[in-house]
C-alpha cells in the first residue's frame, strides 16, 4: 500500500470518520488503483512510471479524504457530539453499572430469603459478594470506563481535551457517588446508602484521595499511548 494511504487514513480518522469506514474506502482505493496502474502499464515506460500516473489520476491525499470527511453520515459520534460521547456518556455508564452491580446483590438476597432452604441469617458468601460489587462500583468501574474512553480516543484520533476532561469528570463523579450496602439479618433489613457528598473534613480528603487514585491508573496508559504513537509517527517522519 503506499504511503499516502497511510497518511489517507490518519487524514480520515482525526476528521472523524468512523474507522470501519476508513478501512473499507481504502480497500476500495487500493482495487481502484491497481486497476488505473493495469491500465497505465500498457502506455507507460516502466511499472514506478504506471504506479506514479495511477497515483495521479487517483487524486491527491486532501481531495481524497475531503469527500469522506464533508459525509457527515460516516463520521463517530466521537466526532459528532463529543461532549455526549467523553463527558456525559461515560458517567451515564458509570452510574448504570453501580446500579447492576447492586442490583445483582439485592436480587440474590431476596431470592435467598424468599427459598424456605435458607435460614434467617444469609449464607456466608453472601458478605464477599456485597463487598466485591461495592469495590466494582466505587473502585474498579471508573477505572474500566476511563481505559475504554482512553482507547477510543486512541482509535478515533481524538483531541486529548475531550478524553482528558472525560476521565477526570469520572474520577470526580466515581470519588463522590460511593454506594454502601448493608446485608439484611435476622436483627435487621438490608439498606442500599449511596453517598454523594459531605461535610466532613475526612470525607473530602478521603474523596479527593478516591479521584486521584482515579485519575493515576486511568491516565497513565492513556499518556502512554500517546507517547508512543509521537514516537512512531516521529520514527517514520525520520524514515521518509
């Protein structure tokens, strides 16, 4: 493929332009051009001279990715709305799968309770679910929804603005909204407890420390990506 493809599609995917249909519009351009070359060859005086005319009759890079760029149908969202897609989104996101989470746990003990082989008290590993879906919640899921907000900026060629204000409205949003849940027992109900502020000095330190643990493990593979694709787009600047 030559290299003005490779520079096509970085022109496609940082103009917004899904990458399923970059991939399919360079195939295409790539079976368009070998069939200009076949019919240079016979008139040119060596295959570089039929590839060259071929590359010419194609067009240049600019007139090639301004066709699919001005098709506002084929770009991401990404690009379309990309406050919706990083900022709102992903808390959106965030907030449903605390709820699943909860939910898992609040379906399992009323099905325990409701089963007449089940005493009063819940069994025992009922305590490590309820831990293990309120460490997801608050812990793990900010982090999981920052890498794939991280990854699909990588993909698409974002601005970093928009994935870096993504993640760190995550962190935020993830340190403030803790759910707390408490097992139902034979001395009393359960209660689901979703803090989302304080007054406390111990609990604003201890948000702030929530969001920058957040924002650590979250944006540093997203700083390493980046480091690396400047890397290797600086190596191949050097190469040509």
């Amino acid at each position: 493929m030559p290299a003005s493809f490779d520079l096509l599609r970085e022109r496609l995917l940082q103009g917004g332009v899904r990458p399923r249909h970059a991939r399919r519009y360079l195939a295409e351009l790539k079976d368009h051009l070998e069939d200009l070359v076949a019919e240079e060859r016979q008139g040119a005086r060596g295959e570089g001279d039929a590839r060259s005319r071929a590359l010419a009759r194609l067009g240049s890079v600019d007139a090639l990715a301004g066709a699919m760029i001005a098709r506002r149908e084929l770009r991401a969202w990404s690009s379309k709305a990309p406050a919706v897609a990083y900022l709102i989104t992903p808390s959106l996101a965030l907030a449903l799968g605390i709820m699943m989470a909860v939910a898992t746990v609040v379906t399992t003990c009323i099905w325990l309770r409701g089963s007449a082989r089940v005493p009063s008290d819940l069994p025992g590993w009922t305590r490590p679910l309820a831990e293990s879906a309120t460490f997801f919640g608050n812990g793990v899921l900010p982090v999981l929804l920052g890498w794939g907000l991280a990854a699909a900026a990588i993909r698409q060629r974002t601005h970093p603005l928009w994935p870096i204000l993504g993640i760190v409205i995550l962190a935020v949003v993830g340190a403030v909204l803790q759910v707390h849940l408490t097992l139902p027992s034979a001395s009393g109900r359960g209660e689901v407890s979703f803090v989302t502020g304080g007054e406390t000095f111990a609990w604003w330190v201890s948000a702030t420390g929530r969001a920058a643990l957040t924002l650590v493990l979250a944006m540093t593979p997203y700083a390493g990506l980046r480091l690396l694709r400047s890397a290797q787009a600086g190596g191949e600047g050097d190469a040509t």
